[in-house]
C-alpha cells in the first residue's frame, strides 16, 4: 500500500470510529500503515473494544504497555468503564500533567474526568488541545451536559472556521441544535439520515441520533421502529440501549431489562447512576410520607 493510501486508511478509522462503527474499526487491516499512524490507529482499536464492552479485554491486552503515553491514557478509560473509577481518575490526572500536548492523553483523560463528574476539570484539560476534532467534540458535549449551550454554540462556530467539512463539527453541531430545539430539530435529522444513508454507514450511531430527533419532532413510533431494528444488530451498544430506555419511559413501557443489560455492558453509565439516584431520592421522599398506624 503507498503512503497516501495508508495515510487514508487512517482516516477511514477515524471516521469508522466517529460514526460508531466499533466493529469495523477492529476490522481495519493496519499493518500497512506507517509507523507513526500505527499508535493512533491502535489506541482507536482499544477504544473501540472498551466501547464494544470488552474493557477487561484492553486491560489484560497493555497491562505491560502502559509506560506509552497513549495507552496508559487508554487504560484509564478502560478501568472507567470497568467500574474502577477512583484509578481511572487518578491515572488520568497523572498523564494530563505529564504529557498535556499529547492528544490521546487529553481526549481519554478528559472523557473519564468527565464521566466521573468533574466537568470543569475535564474542560480544563481538553482546552490544552491544539488542534483536535475530538477534543472539540467533547468541550461540546460538556458545555450541553452543563446547560451551557451558549458556550457550546461558541464552540462549534468556532471549530466550523477551521474545519467546516469535519464529520465531527457536523455532529458537535446536530447535537447544538437538538438542544436548542425548533426548526434546529429537524436540521438535527437531516444530519443523521444524510449519515445513515453513506454507503459506509452500517453503524447504530446514525440510528441513534435519528432517533434522538425524531423523539424530539414527536414521531414517537418512528423512533420505536428505528431503535428496535437497530438493537436487533447491535444488541451490546450501549449508546443503543440507553436511549431505548428513554424511549420505553416516554412509551410507558418496562425498562428493567434494558437496564440490566446496560449494567452488563457498562456498569459506570452515567444513565445507571442518574436512574440509581432519582431511585434513592425517591425512596426517601416517600419515607417521609409512609402511612403511621396509631396503637
């Protein structure tokens, strides 16, 4: 394969990972790439195995490579997804403050920090970026889960003058625009059906995200059809499983069997916790009101 080809297949596996292809990005065939894109493409593979559940996997596979910047930084994610969140988050906090130009360090250090619901840390971090897509992507993503769309619409305008054609600046800002709601909903969709439609697309990202607006636009059923068919194909993705289960809320269907393959697949979701607190804060709200029998 000539370098310019190699150099493509790279960025097949960048898309292919984007897009939520985990499978096909283990797939790629890279021993043909250069040496210096055999790390990237690598670290995306490992990546792509935590996502596809198989974090144990990742640990036992570097537990001896983790004197490497990038898959130390991989093993912090792994160990966040596996549910050892406290050496998740110190690792992490290690590498960010030795190897803060590091790409791979920032991204997977950034996504465990925030996951362990240090946001603010998280921007932090990712800010230190130069010139990463990805990094974009989750100041976005934070910026959402904080209810800063404001700074996240900043964020994108801002990625979207040194990468308009990015696949990452258009989901950053379908993401943008589902929150911000109206006619950026059915904008949202357009995204995502476009997606679905490539010819490489077979991932449930797509499916996902289609769903996402359609919920939004109120085409209930629509969404139904398009999560039930996806999870038919992809019954361990999580981003997959998470949303069915905000569909069957909204249906008023049961939900304990989603969420119990959720917790097999990802027991650190962010959903599980959220669902596990407003359970708990639940039970002792209704403490206060329990019927008292007077003798």
């Amino acid at each position: 394969m000539d370098p310019f080809s190699a150099e493509g297949e790279l960025i097949n596996i960048h898309s292919a990972f984007h897009q939520g292809q985990y499978q096909s990005v283990l797939d790629f065939d890279t021993s043909a790439l250069s040496p210096e894109n055999h790390l990237p493409a690598r670290v995306l593979q490992l990546r792509a195995k935590i996502a596809l559940g198989q974090s144990d996997q990742v640990l036992a596979e570097i537990q001896t490579e983790d004197d490497t910047p990038d898959l130390a930084a991989v093993k912090a994610l792994a160990q966040h997804a596996a549910g050892d969140e406290e050496s998740a988050v110190k690792g992490a906090q290690k590498l960010v403050e030795k190897y803060s130009e590091n790409a791979s360090v920032l991204v997977c250090a950034g996504t465990v920090l925030a996951a362990s619901g240090k946001e603010d840390e998280a921007l932090g971090v990712l800010s230190m970026h130069q010139g990463s897509l990805e990094a974009v992507a989750l100041i976005v993503q934070i910026h959402l889960q904080q209810n800063r769309t404001d700074l996240a619409i900043k964020e994108v305008q801002a990625a979207k003058r040194w990468a308009q054609d990015s696949l990452l600046v258009n989901l950053a800002e379908s993401w943008v625009g589902m929150r911000v709601g109206g006619e950026q909903y059915q904008s949202a969709f357009y995204v995502y059906e476009e997606l679905a439609a490539a010819p490489s697309t077979t991932a449930a990202l797509s499916t996902v995200g289609q769903a996402v607006a359609e919920l939004h636009l109120g085409r209930i059923p629509e969404a139904e059809a398009a999560l039930s068919a996806a999870l038919e194909k992809y019954p361990d993705d999580v981003e997959l499983i998470a949303n069915t289960i905000v569909l069957n809320v909204l249906a008023g269907k049961p939900t304990e069997e989603l969420e119990s393959r959720l917790q097999q697949v990802q027991p650190s979701h962010t959903l599980l916790s959220d669902i596990q607190e407003k359970s708990e804060l639940f039970d002792m709200t209704a403490a206060k009101y329990s019927p008292r029998v007077s003798s």
